[in-house]
C-alpha cells in the first residue's frame, strides 16, 4: 500500500549568513511551506511590501542571504515513541522524501545525515530515506544557498555570457524574471515553493504516466514504474466519460519497468480550441497493484503546418487562426497563485476572445491547474521551455539539470490536449544572430545545443505527438535571420522602441509570437502601489514602478501625431492607455486582414506580476486596462478593418458571412455626403478585401471634402468600422456636448450616455471613484444622435460624480 505524507507544518526559517548586507536579524521564524522568504518576512513584519512604492530596492539583502528552514515531524510513533504500525507507512519498503519544487540551490539534511542537494527550482527532487526516519521525532533541514552567490560563482567558473539584463539569471536554473525585468521587479526568492512530503510505497510505483490521445480514439498510454520487488505487475488503465467505458491491462514481466497499454473509445467527441467547437474530456485511470493515478484526457490531433514559411496551427485537421496572449508568472511568488487567480484570467482572456497562451521562457513551467483551466476553456497552450533573453551555458551541471527538467515535465503535460507546441526559448537564437553576442562570448557555449539538439530530442521521445519549435522568433532553419517577418514566428518590437504604431502596417508577417505597446495601469491599482502626494507622471513611486529604458519618455513620444501632450496627471493617465489600446487595435486589424497568409497574433502581455505601468492588459491588480476592451474588439469572430483603400471583411466563425455592406461619409456633425452599397459574402473561416471606390459627394452638398471634418463609417449587420481621415489633434471636433443618465438597477448602475455631438473614444473609469467598481466597456466612439449604454458594477459609487471629469473622459472633451 502506496501513501503520501504532507510535511508542511511547523517549519521555521533563519537568515545563516549574507555577504556584508544589512539586513535584520530572522531566526527560527515561522515559515509557511509552500512559500518563499519574502512572504515569510512580509507575514512576520519584518519586510515592508515589496510591491509598494520603492520597497523593491532596500530588499536586495534577501537574495544575496543562506536561508535555512527547518522542520520536526514523528514518525511511527503512537505519541509515547513507540511504534503503533498505523496510518503514515513505515512499514512500506520505502520511504521517499518528495520536493515537487526547491528554490534553488540546497542542501538537504535528515536527521543530522545529508541526503543531496540540489539547484534546479524547475524540477523536483526525490530522496531515498526509509533507513534515515526515526520512529518518534525526526528533523529535516534544507539549507538555501543565496541565489546571487551561487549564480556568480557559476557565473566565475564557466565564463560570463552576455543577456538583457545586468543580473546573473542565465547561471541559475530558476525563474529568471525573479531577477527583474522590463515590466518587473528584482525580489530573488528563496525556499520550498512547491508541495514537499514523504511518499512510502512497496513492490512498485507509477513513476510516470504519458497519456496520447488521437482523433482517432486511441489512446496510448505510456507507463513507468520504479520498482523494489522484480516480480509480475498488472497494470491497467480505463477510460471513461461522454459514454465511454474502455479498460485494458498489460502485465509486466519480473523487472520489466515500461509497458504500453493501448485502449480505443469508439467515436469519441473531439476536443476543440475556443470558438472551434466544444472541449470534452474524458477520465483516464491507470492502476499499477494498489496504486492509482487519474487525470483527464482530450482527443485531438495537432500539426504545425510549414508549407511555403508559413507557421499555421492546424487542430484536427482545421487550420486556427491564434488570437493570443503571452503569460508571465502572475506573481513573483509563486505559491501565491491559486487556482482561483488562474481560473480569473482565464476568464480575462477568454472574454477578450483569445484561443492560446503563450507561456512565456522567462517564467516557469505552470502547474497542473493551469493546464486543467485551459484544456477546460480550450485556449492553446504555447509553452516556451525556461530561457529568455540570455546566452545560457552548456557545461558543467547545466545540461543535465535542463535534461532532468525537461522530461519531468514534457512527460507531466502531455495528457493535456490544450498544450499543441513545444518551443525551445524566448530571444535566445535572435541574440545570438543579431545582438552582438557572438564577439562577446568568445567561443564559448550560448544554449544553441539545448535548442537544436538536446530539447528537440526529449521532446521527439517522450512528446511524438506535438511539434518542437527551437525558439521564438525563428525563421525555421538556424541559417536563416530569425526575425525574418516572412518565415515561421516574428517579434515586432520596432514599433513601441523606435517607430510610430502605424508602422505595424509596413509588416507582412506569416505569425507574429510578440508585439506590444505600453500603457499604466488603471487608477486603483497604480494609486494603491504608490504614495506619492502628488500623483504624477513623474513623481518617484509612478516612476519606480516603470522598468522599461526610458519608457515614460516613449509613452510620450508614442502619442505622436496622435493626441495631445498631457497636461497633468489626468491626461496623461487617459492618452497613454488610449494610446496603448489604439497601437494594439491597428496591429491586430492588420495582421487579421492579411489572414490567411498571416495565421496567428500572441499579444505582449495579458498579465502582470505586480504594479506596474507595461504591456499588459490586465494590470497587476486584475484590472482590465482599456486594452482589454479594444483587444475584445479586434479579437471579436467578425472585423471590419480599414486597410488602406480597401475594407477588409474577417469572418473568424464557421459560418458565411453575407449581407449588405455601407460605406458612408459623414460630415462630424452626422450629415451624409456620400453612400455606396456592396454585396459582401464572406466564407467560414475566411477574410474578404473591397475595394472602395472613390465615394463621390452627392450633387447639393456645396462644400468640398474636408478632412478634418469628415468620417467614414462601414457597417455590415450590427459590426462597424470608422475611419477618421485625420489624426485627433488635425480633427475639427467639436466640444463634445452629451446628455447622461444614471439609474440604480440590480447589481449596480446602469449609465446611459446620449451624444449631441460626435463623441471620441469615450471612456468611464470608476476605479477612481471606489477601487472596486468596474464598468462592462471602454473607448466607444458615439455619432451624433447616438446611444451608449455602460454598466458599472462593485463598491459604492456617487452617480454625479461618475459622469464627470476625471472618471467620464473623451478625446474631445475640452476642445
């Protein structure tokens, strides 16, 4: 009989040294395990919040600090010392100390015996110690080395190799963007992160399981098992649910170690990605003697289609158009992350009508919750293994900890039908291409062996189903440029860095893997992470929590043409993330309207880890940015998008899309001056182009065309597109004049907003008013004579104050 042992009770932590830092004395200060030094200390009041105003820069000392945690537990005892046979196995042949995650580098102690170490947070540990545990009282010790210390003196050994960052992260198997990043800060964590335990078993255990499930309805499961008997084994395993009912069993002959069991469910439901069809699951058990190990299973087949340099995901034999987020780790302490923050932007994605996740190089594999929550929601997991932005090295204990990494969790995730590529890094084969990393390193080893060799042929024997792609961005051969836009996946990141966002348009990308444009983050969340008194664009706690290189300077020389330099905080809060939103919006309409030729767009970033002004879209707080409402736009299954002189149509469903389309040009103050009528019909899963005609005036409009006082509205059924011949500031806008309405109703207030003049990109931000209220939608651009209809939910809001300066905002406010 086989059971599992939590130790997470009762655990101390002690700071054991630090390399002349100050720091306050830590000893025997309760832990909480899963769990890190900074929570421990910020539980204790030891540590102000790192995530509040510049704490982040007096915390330095933690990560350059031995810590030890430490922990007493009995074993076999009946309370007397003596043993009463019962209830924790002792009587089982073995005895494994289980660390599911170890932040980082460690020694670990039982009993005053040392039982290993280890340096690897991306992998577990297992440790023999059946003939260590004492019957009574036991005590086990991990000693954390500082991660500063020991990645320098990697860092000594083997060579410096050049990154983004001047921080060691690429001499340490750990989460690099614990190291600080352009949208993150420096909070280098130590400590059990991950569950820990002591698992006892005899005879024989699952070692591992490796589930491929095919359209077809077979399933292979792939089975390991460690043994401490050489005797026969049954295994079986069964699959069940949506009516299926299938079992088959194998035995293993004395010593054998791995056997196939192969089942077929007749018929069975496909799994989809979002918008594709539905996500079913079926339950897979597999049983070796008394052991039993469950998980879900969905059949689906996935190719990557290369054909001509294109990067097209095809999902049970139908090409998918990606409509995508990147994912950064949601915290920078993990074990804060439950399945209920998941299951949140999940949620936050879906609604914004993505289909796939990037999990970005620079994190961390996510746990199982993760993959369950996208295999539920059908949004496609993109998985980058654990290298970002850096030259990696290939010697000493590297290799074989990335190996041990990488088969533990290709084997992990392949019962998930969400996961449909492997990727072997972020930034990785463009730095050494084109960063000038080559003169730099002399000769030596920068990861290329990893990315070329040793990942791809992991993931070729454990993972056969999936395909392997070496980095992002990467043209497909390692000759090629590998930010070539017109091969395989581009990073567009000239645009926000250098270029105005219209640039996006000289780009006729095969699948662009990131692009993005900053913007804060909302009022509540930037106003609860800092103290500044007064709040301004440039006030020190608005500056700390920006970490990109001159990046307040680029969200002001981003505005352009565009809109208005910010006079004060206030606008400058409502431009920059309008600003944001409209970069995005015109990128994504481009790269949908040149579908198929172009087949997926993974947006610079859903999340963030703390508060920050970045690329995301939901800001560290959970808040949804004005991106989110423009990106729920563009993503949306149907498009107009002006392009150029042309009106692209994109019809992301599985249905035509026909009907009458108008085209009509309109004076600011609502009058027509010109209509035209185009028959459109639009194939499932198809992107239609029409060409406009030059729209005469109707004979008795006296004035000429006027650029600054005209738009152009297309409407096919209840979808719209407007052109705006000039930028904002070129517009003759009027003041804009609206008549509002708010009215209680259940669950919060209903805001009715009536236009009298053209209204631009009108905006509510009840977050200023109580941090808790949220409103259903952003930036609606309103004709005369037209309605729009918000709905502002949580915490208590004045219904005056909510429709006026600052909370209600429109571009033509004050003009």
């Amino acid at each position: 009989m086989s059971s599992h042992r939590p130790l997470h009770d009762g655990w101390t932590v002690t700071a054991v040294s630090s390399t002349g830092q100050l720091r306050p004395v830590v000893a025997g200060l309760p832990a909480a395990v899963p769990g890190c030094v900074h929570t421990d200390l910020l539980a204790a009041g030891l540590i102000e919040d790192p995530y509040l105003d510049d704490n982040e820069n007096r915390l330095t000392w933690i990560g350059r600090t031995a810590w030890s945690y430490e922990t007493t537990f009995t074993w076999g005892s009946a309370g007397d010392g003596t043993y009463d046979g019962t209830g924790d196995g002792t009587d089982d042949d073995r005895a494994d100390l289980v660390c599911e995650g170890l932040d980082t580098a460690a020694t670990l102690v039982l009993n005053g015996v040392e039982i290993g170490t280890t340096a690897n947070m991306h992998r577990s540990y297992r440790f023999p110690v059946r003939h260590l545990l004492n019957v009574g009282e036991n005590t086990l010790k991990i000693l954390f080395e500082p991660p500063y210390g020991y990645a320098e003196a990697q860092k000594a050994a083997l060579g410096d190799r050049p990154g983004a960052y001047a921080e060691p992260y690429q001499f340490i198997r750990k989460m690099a963007c614990n190291f600080g990043w352009d949208w993150g800060p420096t909070v280098v964590t130590a400590g059990i992160w991950r569950p820990i335990g002591i698992e006892t078993w005899s005879t024989a255990r699952i070692a591992e399981v490796r589930p491929f499930a095919a359209a077809d309805g077979t399933v292979e499961v792939h089975v390991a098992v460690e043994r401490a008997a050489e005797g026969p084994l049954t295994l079986t395993a069964s699959v069940a649910g949506r009516g299926a009912g299938v079992t088959e069993t194998v035995t293993l002959a004395a010593g054998q170690r791995r056997a196939v069991v192969t089942l077929t469910v007749p018929d069975p439901d496909l799994w989809w990605p979002r918008g594709y069809g539905e996500q079913p699951l079926y339950d897979l058990t597999v049983r070796l003697e008394d052991q039993e190990w469950t998980g879900r299973i969905g059949f689906r087949s996935v190719e990557l289609d290369r054909t001509d340099d294109a990067f097209t995901f095809v999902i049970n034999g139908r090409p998918v158009f990606v409509k995508g987020f990147n994912w950064i780790p949601d915290d920078c302490f993990p074990s804060r992350i439950t399945r209920e923050r998941l299951a949140e932007r999940f949620a936050q994605a879906a609604a914004a009508g993505a289909n796939c996740l990037r999990v970005w190089g620079g994190g961390m594999y996510e746990s199982e919750d993760f993959y369950d929550l996208a295999d539920e929601m059908g949004l496609l997991v993109w998985q980058d293994f654990p290298f970002a932005c850096a030259a990696y090295p290939e010697e000493g204990r590297f290799a074989a900890e990335v190996e041990a990494e990488a088969r533990e969790h290709v084997a992990r995730l392949t019962r998930h039908p969400s996961l449909v590529l492997w990727c072997g890094n972020n930034e990785n084969i463009e730095g050494h291409a084109d960063w000038g990393w080559q003169e730099k390193l002399e000769g030596r080893s920068w990861g290329g062996g990893f990315y070329y060799d040793l990942l791809p042929r992991v993931v070729a024997e454990l993972d056969p189903s999936r395909p392997y792609w070496p980095g992002s961005p990467y043209s497909g051969a390692p000759g090629l440029p590998p930010n070539d836009p017109s091969k395989g996946t581009v990073h567009i990141w000239t645009v926000w860095n250098h270029q105005d966002y219209t640039h996006y348009a000289a780009y006729t990308p095969r699948f662009v893997a990131e692009f993005g444009f900053q913007g804060p983050p909302t009022y509540a969340t930037l106003r609860a992470a800092v103290s500044d008194d007064p709040l301004t664009p440039v006030s020190p706690g608005v500056t700390h929590h920006q970490k990109a290189v001159d990046g307040n300077l680029k969200l002001l020389r981003g505005l352009g043409e565009h809109l208005p330099q910010p006079d004060g905080f206030d606008d400058w809060h409502y431009y920059t993330q309008l600003n944001q939103a409209r970069a995005m919006a015109f990128g994504i309409e481009r790269f949908r309207a040149l579908a198929p030729h172009c087949m997926g767009t993974i947006v610079w970033q859903l999340n963030d880890c703390w508060p920050v002004t970045s690329w995301a879209a939901v800001d560290g707080g959970g808040r949804r940015k004005p991106l989110w409402y423009a990106l729920r736009r563009v993503y949306a299954d149907r498009l107009l998008t002006f392009q150029g002189d042309a009106l692209a149509v994109v019809n992301d469903t599985d249905e035509p899309w026909s009907g009458e389309l108008a085209v009509e040009r309109l004076t600011l103050a609502g009058e027509i001056l010109a209509k035209e009528r185009f028959d459109v019909s639009v194939p499932a899963r198809g992107t239609a182009s029409v060409e406009l005609p030059e729209l005469p005036i109707p004979e008795g409009v006296a004035r000429p065309g006027d650029p600054s006082g005209e738009v152009l509205v297309a409407a096919l059924g209840d979808v719209r597109a407007l052109r705006f011949p000039g930028e904002d500031q070129a517009m003759d806008y009027p003041p804009a004049e609206m008549d509002t309405v708010v009215e209680e109703i259940e669950g919060g207030l209903r805001v009715r907003v009536t236009a009298r003049t053209i209204v631009r990109e009108l905006a509510l931000f009840p977050d200023r008013l109580d941090p808790r209220a949220t409103v259903d939608d952003q930036l609606v651009t309103l004709l005369p004579g037209e309605t729009a209809v918000f709905h502002v939910t949580g915490g208590e809001v004045d219904p005056g104050a909510l429709v006026r300066h600052p909370v209600l905002r429109c571009v033509n406010e004050s003009r």
